[in-house]
C-alpha cells in the first residue's frame, strides 16, 4: 500500500477513502491479469517485479476521476498484460515434483 500510494504521489497515509480505492484497484488489475490468462499464483504473487509493475501501471491509469494521463498508462498496463499472457512462466502452473 505504502508503495502505491508513493506511485500516485499521495502523502495521506490515513485517509479511509483513498486506501479503499488503491484496495479496489489492485484486487481488480489482480482478477483481470487472471482473467487475460495470467495464473493466480502469479497475478497474486506479492514477489514478482513485472506483476508489481502492471499493478502500478493499472493504479496509474484508473486512480481518481480526471486522469490526463489515462490513456498512456492503460496502454503500457495492457502491453505488459499481454506480455505476461504470452510467457510461459506466467500462464503455466509450476508443478513440483515429490519424490
């Protein structure tokens, strides 16, 4: 959280509103990065840079209600999306072997 909120330039930690909204988002970019393919363990995974960076990229773009810069943003998120959905490691469980 603390992260997003720097990446939104928001300096008000404790505003109620504000946090549910960044809540809101990540949990939508997390179910559409599933829904474009992504695996759940990847979209949730809390370690993974380019998941991270998608998440930023969606708070980026649909954060508040006048985004200028919302086009821009929601392009970049969806390259990267699609990026994902076409590498392996990202829409392929790993399966470990237990021997």
């Amino acid at each position: 959280m603390k992260k997003a909120r720097g990446f939104l330039r928001i300096t008000i930690e404790n505003d109620e509103v504000i946090n549910t909204e960044i809540t809101t988002l990540i949990k939508a970019c997390r179910q559409d990065l599933i829904r474009n393919g992504i695996t759940s363990t990847k979209a949730e995974s809390e370690e993974d840079s380019l998941i991270e960076t998608a998440i930023l990229l969606y708070l980026k773009a649909e954060f508040g209600l006048d985004n200028k810069n919302y086009e821009k943003y929601r392009n970049s998120y969806e390259t990267l999306r699609t990026e994902l959905s076409l590498t392996s490691d990202y829409v392929n469980e790993v399966v470990k072997n237990v021997e």
